[in-house]
C-alpha cells in the first residue's frame, strides 16, 4: 500500500460489488479518473466474467476487460489501497471491518456505519450492529461539511441519497439558526435507481413508467440519518417528517423542504445567507432569486442545486434541493470522499457537466 | 331545447374550444354516453375540419366525422341544451355569460366562476370579472359535497384540477374538525396535460423527459380556490401553502398533504371518519389501512384514491390524494355535473374501470 | 352450463391466471361487459386474495372483491360456460384440454394450439406438444377474417400480438395477389407488457427507460405463426424476415412492413384495396392517403390502424400497422372471439375509444 | 488566428446558434476539452444574456458566464480561430462561406454542403444553393472514413444523425463487397431531440410520450446523403429505403438495416470483416458475436455500437447500429472534425464514458 497517496502514483482501487446501479456508476466515473485505477471488482453471481459481458457500456474502455472475481478480503487487501463498498447495509459492516483491519482506506456506500447510535441502526434496519468498536472512527462522508475530517479519516460512512440532498439543503438555514428547527417537513422524490437493481416486480418498467407513488411515508430507513446530522447542525434534537416518492425516471432526488422562519426575513437576506455559506463550495449552486431547479440540471454530476423561496402568505421558507442520487447521492460523493482521504483534489474525476437534455 | 332532460330523449351537447387536452378527453367520454349526444364543437383555428382530422383516435368513432365550427352562441343556443366551455379563463366569461342567458345550461371547465369572491379573482388571474353577476348564480361543481346544489344550477363552475385532488383530500377531516386548521402545507405533483397543448419550449418532450421540477411554488393560481373551499368545510378562513411540481407523465395528480391533527387520535379513528364520509360516494376510495395510492389506478375514471398516514413521531396526519386531472379533474368531473344538471345518473358515460398498465 | 348463450342471461366466465398483464386486461374489459360474468380468477401464488388486493385498480368495482382461486378444473368446469387461458405456453395445453373435454368453450391465449403443425411447434417452443389431437378444432381467433369459424368453435387459438398487427396489415396485399410473396421484411416495435410481469432484471424500469433495444432478430417465436397464417391467405409458402424491438412504452406494437408490388400499381388502388378489403370491419381503420398511424390513438382498443405508403424510388408498399398489444392483440381480442363463440355482437364490451393522450 | 493549431496554445472557438439541442451539447462537450476555448455564443434570440440564464446546467461551469452575442461574422472572425455553425439549413451557407473567406476554419453541423450535387440538395430541401463554389472544398466529416480529408480542411459538413448511424452500419459490407448493393431496407428509430427544440404542438411532451409513430417514410431528406455516400463506398450508385421513426427518449438513434449478402457466408466471416475494418477505429464497437447493442450504452459518447445477425431462414444479414445522435451524430462528431482540422487528438474532449442508466 502507498504510505502517501498524494504523490502522482498510482492508487490502487477495489470495488466490492460492482452489480447494482451505485457499482456501474462508479465504475463509470473511475474511467476518467486521472489518479485511482481500479484493479478489483467483485460479484458473486458474475465472478469469472469482465465487466464488459455484464455491462457493454465499458466496452472497449478503461475497464471493460477487467476480470470481476469474488468477494476476497485477502486479496482485495494486498492488491488495493482503497476500498469501495457498494453492497447492501448489513453485508457492508464485517468487509468493511475487515479490510479497516488490514489497513486498507474504506469508503462504505451502505448505511450501516453513518447512525452513530447503534441503537438507533438496529431498531430502523432490524439486524444487530457487529461492528460498534468503529462507529467513532467512521467520518459521515459530506464534503461541503466534514473535508477536514473525511482528510484524516480511514473509513467513511457515504452518505444516503435522501440525506445528501436535504442536509444540503438544510444546513445554511439550520446552522445560522434562522429556522424553528421542529415541524419541518421534507416531500422528497427519487428516481428508479434508488430502488436498486433486483428483480422485482414492483420496479418492473410497466409498474413504474407512467405512474407516481408514495412510499414509506413517515418510516423510510434514511429519517434517522437525516434527525441525526440535522440536529447536530442545529445543535439541538430535532424531528422531521420524512416522506419519499418514486418517479418513473432514472435518476435523481428532488427535495420540497417546508420550514417555518424565526423571525422575518427578506428572500434576500436568506439568498445571502446560503449564497454565503456555499460561497467556496462549487458544487453546490444556488439559484438566482425566483428560480427554482430542475433534476436534469444535476444529471451525472456532483451539483446539488437550491432553490428559495420565502411565501410570505404562509411565513414558511421553502427550500427545493436536487442531486443525481446516482452520482452526487452515492458514488460520485464515494469517490469525492475517497480523493480527500488520498489527499487529491476532491473533484479529480468529478468534473463533470450535466448531461442535458 | 328540451323542457325536461330527465326524459328518455337525447340531449344534445356543445363543446366550446375542442382542440385542448381536456377537449379531447371530453370527446373521449361522450363516446360512451348514452344519453347525451355531442352535435357541436368549436375551434376558431381548426374550423371546417372534422373531428378525426385533428384527432385521429376518434376516425370511425361516433363524433369523428362531426365538423368543427367557429364558436357562435347563436348557433350554439339553437343547436345545443347544454354547453361544455373548455376554453381559458378570462375567454370562458363572456361566452359562458351569453350561453347561459339563451337559456343554455352551462358547463364552465375555466376558472371564471370558481372564486365568489371577484377581487380575488382580479388579483390571481390579473384580469377583470365582467360577469360578476352570474357568481351567485354559478355552483361549484364537486358532485361529492355540493350534489343538490348542482342539480338545481344552470351554470356550473367545473373545479380545478390541484383543487380536486386536496379538497376531497381534506373534506372528511375538515369537516370533522379533527385538524389545526391552519399550517397545512400540500405538496402536489401533476402531469404534462395540466399545461395545456400550447406549442412553447417549457412543455416540448425533451425539456420534460427525464427530469422534474417545481413550479408556482406559493404563488399558483388554485391556491384561493383551495383555500375559499377549504375555509367553507372548515367554517373558519384558512390559509394553505400550496406547492405544485411537474411529473414526466402524462395524466395524474398526486396530493401529499401534510396536516396536524387537533387532538390525539388512532389511525383506526381516521380511516372510521374518512369511510364514513365517503360510504355512499363511490367515486372517492379510501386506500385500506397502511396501503398508499397511485396514480395509475386511477387512470382515466373519476376516482380519487385517498391513502392516510398517522405519523405518530411528528404528531401529522399525512393524506395522499390522487386523481386522474384530465378526467376527475376536468372533463370527467364536468361530464359528471352535466348529468346531475340533466337529472341523470351522475356516472352516466363515467362508468370506466381504470387503464393499467 | 348454458345450452345457448345467444340468449339475454349471463355468461359464467373463469380466467385461469389472473395476475399477468393480459389478465389485468382481461378483467378491465369485462369490467365494462354486459352479459359476460367473471366468477371465477385463478393464481397459484395469490389464491386466497381479492382481486383488490392484487389490483388495487379494480377496488370498488364489479370485480375488486373477487376472491382468487387455485385453478382447479373440476371447480372450473362446475362454475363457468367459458374459460380464458391466460398462463404460459406450454402449461396452457393441459388446461384447455381438460376444460374442453368438460364442456367448456375455450378461449387460450398462449401460443399452444396457433400452430397447425405440431412439429413446428415443438421447433420453436422447444416442448413437446402432448395434446395434438385437438389442434384440428382449434380455430385461430382473428375475426376479420374468420368470424364463422370461430362463431362454430369450442376452442380457440387466440392470435400472438406481432402477429394479430402484421396479419391484419398483410392481409389485403396477399389476397389480392398484388406483392411478391417472399421478401417480406417486418420490424416491429412493442411496449414492455409484451414481456410479461415476471420480476427479472432486463425489465426493470431503469434497464428499459431512456434506451431502446432489438431482441430476437430472426429468431423470435411469433415468425412461424406469423408465417402459417400469411402462407394461407396468400395461398403459397412464404418466409418472411421478423425482428422485434422493445419500445419503452407500456402498450402497443408498431409493425413497418416492407413489401415489393409485384407490378406497378397508384397508391390510390392499394388504398382501394385496403378500404375495400376492410369496408365492414369498423376496427381496422385505413389511414387517409399521406397519413401514418401512431400507436396512441388505438390505446386499450381493438383498433387496427394500418397507414399505406408507396415509394416510387424503391417500388416498394410500405404498411405501417398499429395495435394495443395487450387489448387487441391479447385479451380484447380474446374477448371478442368469446363473443362470437357465445353469439353475442362481436364488439360487447369492446366499444371503447382511445385514451390520449 | 493561431497559425499552427497544434501547439499548446488555445484554440478560440465560436458557436454560432447556442440555442439548440446540438449547441447545448456542444457546450457541455467543450466543457471538458484542454485545448479549444469557446470565446463566442451566438443567438439572436437570446443575445445579451448569460448561457447560464438560458442553460441553469451551465452555472457555476466554465462558460456559464459566458455573454450570449448577435451572430457578426466579423466579430466571430476577430475573436475566433474555428467556428461551429449549429443552425438550420439554408441559414449556415451563406454564414460558412462569409466566415470560411475570413480565414475561419468552419464546422458547419447543418446539411448545406453535405451533398456533392446542388441539384440534388435543391430538390430535397426546396431551397436554391447560393455557395456552390464551396462545395468542392466542403469535406464529409466522418472520421473513421475520412480522416486524412478532415485533417487538410477548412471546411466540414458535418453528417447528419441518421447516415452517421447507417454509413457506420454498412461500411465494412459495402467496402467489402459481400452486399448485393440494392434494395437495402433502413428502419431507423430516432429520440425526440432530433426534431430540434422548436415550440411546436407535435413534439410537446404529452404528443410524444408513452406513443411511437413513423414518419418521412421514403421522404426524409436524410436519404440523398446516405444514399451518396453509400454509393461511394459501394463504387455503384445504389437506391435506399430509409424510414425514420420517433421514440419517445431524449437521445439516440438505432438503425435496423436489412441487406442481402451477394454469396453465402457465416456470421464468423461477418464478424471478421466488421472488427477488421474498425480493428483500430475505438469508437466503432463491433458486439460479440450473438449480442444486439442498446441506445442506453452509448449515452452521451462517440459510440457507434454495431451488432450482426445472419439470417440463414431469409439469407439477410442484418445490421442494428446505435448513436447517440446528438454527441456521435451531431455536436461530438463537430468537436471530432475540429481536432482533426487543428491538429489535435481525435478524441480531445471526447474521452467519455456512456451515462448508464
């Protein structure tokens, strides 16, 4: 392993589970990676085939015949420097335990290290935490609040979709204490990739193209996550009403985030405050006064775009946050973290412009 | 005209302004109505053509080869008993006005009779109300709550779409008085017809494809229709943040709504209140306990499906609506109005069983 | 059972595999059916449900607390006049027999009795064909152009979807004897529901969305059906060149079929041909001359619509033929063979427009 | 102007029409590219703005900030080393050739100098050629054709989308002389952004989605240019059939071409000549043998992805080629001109992995 990745060799990279939506996206954004190459991919149902025969988008690039193998933590530890996890919470905690173990830098994807409280984890995912020891060194992975410590950190736990795009979309408000932070209310809508790619009929296409739906309205697994960093940047415990839906796209989280002022405010008091906080953050854009943004904007990128505006009939700032739950939500945030923790640049890889239309 | 319309015979229908989506969806219906029979349809832009020259789907319907003509009230009040006004508001007045005083019953899809209040009306619609006269006349046509009021009106004011979906959202607990009246905020998403079939960049395929936005946040136009029939079932003025969002589909609203509930109570007691309000209203479908609606399950009838959610972390009563907004929440509804009108069933030609998939 | 069924009492009718997206259909169409009575829906995997449970479209209507059952011939037999086979080829075989054998009128809308040659049969499914016997009987269910056979019947052999489309668009040109026989090219574009509803990865919404794909050129199982039924109404042997493709839409198949005139001929004499051909057949409407169809306008229809292009360049008739593939060519036409079987008006329950948008 | 372009220095470029689906894309590619610099944003719509105001997803981003111009061609001519001409045919002859006469190396993205003969581009698209005496100059800017060409240009007419797609498809065959040269059928399937971004009724969002229609069938305007340069390669002046059809997706062309081979060959012998022909072309994928290529795995990129069947039951070889038709058969392939023009790598700009899903 490399003693100081910020040198200009080559970072050796592994993938753990390369099958679902968050492994391909990863992959797609490693291709134009300057630094890390990736040397391991893993899948048990695909072992012995490259990536091309399962995805014929990296044909003839990069990757394309790159062998996937399975799941080996002795080999994922000598032959890599840095580990991705993009398997399911649960499955995630004992390789990502393993491989911390034998000194390899983990960026896990899952949610099973970003609830600090592990009885918070075992009550709203229903499985025992095994790996409570490394709750304290696990660095919740959001870039615009925690470069410092994702910099010196060994193990990140990757944020949720959900989270990223409402704790974004929160902070400015929250931190400068300008909100009442109970009663806040979050409709948020996702694409079809969030829900995986398992086969199911629920998410067949005939099920999901042409329609809209609820789901897990007050009860989604990310509600905890998100109480949890809100309240630490409101420095006070706070409760949301948490509400996703699913629409027939592929990609994308937009958030409506109802909230209540402290006291008056103008719009452009409250643009000043968020214009200010991001003023050094470029990923995250906020919207002029008077216009609110649009998913495709975001496509493929790690741009979170926000934004205000301020009802005065209602007395209530309403906040419309969107990522590419793909990209900024997951893997694009995964490699951000991982180029921070390698001390590159944390766009190496991530420049990117949207993907529009 | 006929002196009595409940009589076996034909009534002969109107269509005013055709070549919009709600047009065409009330050609749809009156495909399959027995009773009434649609002898004319208007369109200054399309005049001279016949119906399945504008509308394929109709070639070798009942009405495809039905000529469209220049709106003529003279020729309209000869021709026609009734008239459906499908045109924008603003244009709808004075038609309407003319219609109804050569003694037409009117059927007004526009917003121009909606609001009681005409002051209201100017300042949302920036426009004046040179009809103000016929307001007391007009009955707000949602069959559920105002059936007898509709049955004696010879001018209806067909409801807005987004009003469609919240109102009988909230009716029951409204009505019951179980919520804080004030504070709702309602979180609704539409599809593309809610904009109409002008030709403009904002509604082209490739600018609504594969994305999502907000729109109108706090400032939409249904915004006082909501609130002045909401305040009238709560019997106390209230004030409602309204939000709507753009789906990448075609038909369907979905209404997230989110209330606070007055006094501690089970979700047993809600669904008790929502069931019981709407037992004898089989249009309107109370989702069983911990199911949530879809848009696509009310695809082209006059149901609203209505799912209930008692969040007991956040002490909110979250209601989910959905309506089809072409059909419940236009063409249907208005259809549905014209046969109490006419003394017919109401579900005369409504009676459909929704499309899936 | 019935003795006669041409009389005003109701028709018992069992659908044996309700949970596919033919059976949906089915159950949608007979929603709106006048005679026809649904008592009885089988599943292995929901017996025990309601029909709502499974559909939530179909709560509160004629058929929502329909309770599934395991399908079971001899209960069948005892509480149905008809049955609709709507299960995989292969398990359809055994079924149909058993129910025929019991007296039942059969409508089986698998590909088990289409083929009139056991061997070619056993080629393409790659099964044996274990009850040969009754293929002399069964009657290939597409009515324009065998309405007596099929008003005769006891079993019928109801058409695949690709091949109801380019039947119905071929059939002019080959009876007349105006193309060369051989040398026919097809390419055919379906919706997804032509899958099926089987949970599988390559028909998840985010594999099939924003992407468009061809599947079994050459080799799909619908070119021996499709040939067997050209072969005779063109009364000699003809092979023609099929290639499929998966549109990401829900319903409907658009077939461009390329031919060569065998002489030289206007575009007027085919259309005259065509209009001439179809004269009384009300669901298959001939585009005006200069006018191609679209698949929207025949949704959940029994529409055909077929538009007619002749290109002087190449000599070439160009036939471009639209369906819904699950309403017309699955179980709108699996009705209407029912109907004919049953002596009732062709189009009982089947009097349907479009719905578009 | 840069004398030598194949130094280090930047490259000055300028887009005349911004607005568009192909100007858009420009935008995002240049983006990304080290060397060319787009300095000049031209559209007299939009002129005195920001690309950022009309394009949200260019915020933040290298020319978000870049100040929309009125099209002047001496201006363009001072402040740029190349200019991209994205606007419609008829508009960029006579921009080209003001701009080509000043010294500008020109892309021109429209068909104006595509055809050879005038006469031929007069009777397609109804307008007089007033710049003939540049066709002779005009190079036909597909690189793995003509490369050698391109790199001694001044001048390109960039292909079109379709032929892009078709030209691809059949070039090995037809070099290699294993087609019968006639009577090649192409049944081509195109996303929506190819109709342009136009306020238009046909191409809203609700006209086009969840349906598919053909259209221009024999009539597209495309036709003359694939036909000349299919003729080329063929050494034989050929007549195709070629149908275009609109898909309800943002991006994408897939070509389904129906050939006959001149002797019989096997698939292997197929494979051969296609992955020898672009064994060092690595934007041309020739799939595995057996596997048909999707519109999703070429997203955003120069892929053009070619699968092969043979058909032994109708001795066709059948050809399915896939572009993206905005980057590949637009904007990416203006960019591949340029870098070849100035000297630089091919794929400067382009080296982007496909956005899947």
């Amino acid at each position: 392993m490399t003693s100081s990745a910020s040198d200009a060799q080559t970072i050796r990279a592994g993938l753990v589970g390369v099958t679902g939506y968050t492994g391909m996206e990863l992959v797609r954004l490693l291709h134009g990676h300057g630094t890390i190459n990736l040397v391991r991919v893993t899948s048990r149902a695909e072992a012995g085939k490259c990536l091309e025969d399962i995805y014929p988008f990296t044909r003839g690039t990069r990757y394309g015949s790159l062998v996937i193998t399975e799941p080996d933590a002795d080999d994922l530890a000598a032959a890599c420097d840095i580990a991705f996890l993009a398997v399911p919470h649960g499955a995630a905690m004992e390789m990502a335990a393993t491989l911390h173990e034998k000194g390899l830098k983990v960026v896990d994807l899952s949610a099973d290290f970003r609830l600090r409280d592990s009885d918070v984890y075992e009550q709203w995912y229903n499985t025992d935490h095994t790996r409570t020891e490394l709750l304290p060194q696990a660095v919740y992975g959001l870039p615009e609040l925690y470069a410092d410590e994702i910099k010196k950190a060994t193990l990140i736990a990757n944020p949720g979709c959900y989270p990223t795009s409402v704790i974004l979309g929160l902070y400015p408000a929250l931190a400068e204490k300008i909100l009442v932070p109970n009663g806040i209310v979050i409709d948020a809508k996702s694409g079809a990739t969030g829900a995986g790619r398992k086969a199911a009929v629920p998410t067949l296409f005939c099920e999901v193209q042409d329609t809209f739906r609820a789901y897990g309205i007050g009860t989604h697994r990310h509600t905890p996550e998100i109480e949890q960093e809100l309240s630490a940047i409101a420095a006070t415990p706070l409760t949301v009403s948490f509400n996703p839906h699913l629409l027939p796209i592929n990609r994308g989280i937009l958030a409506t985030i109802y909230t209540t002022l402290q006291h008056d405010m103008t719009i452009d008091d409250v643009q000043a405050i968020y214009e200010g906080t991001y003023a050094d953050k470029p990923w995250v854009r906020i919207m002029p006064k008077g216009k609110l943004p649009e998913l495709r904007h975001v496509r493929g990128t790690m741009y979170c775009d926000i934004g205000l505006v301020l009802d005065k009939r209602t007395h209530r700032l309403i906040i419309v946050s969107c990522i590419d739950n793909l990209c900024r939500g997951a893997s694009g945030q995964a490699l951000a973290n991982a180029n921070l923790m390698l001390g590159l640049p944390v766009n190496a890889g991530l420049d990117l412009a949207p993907l529009v239309p």
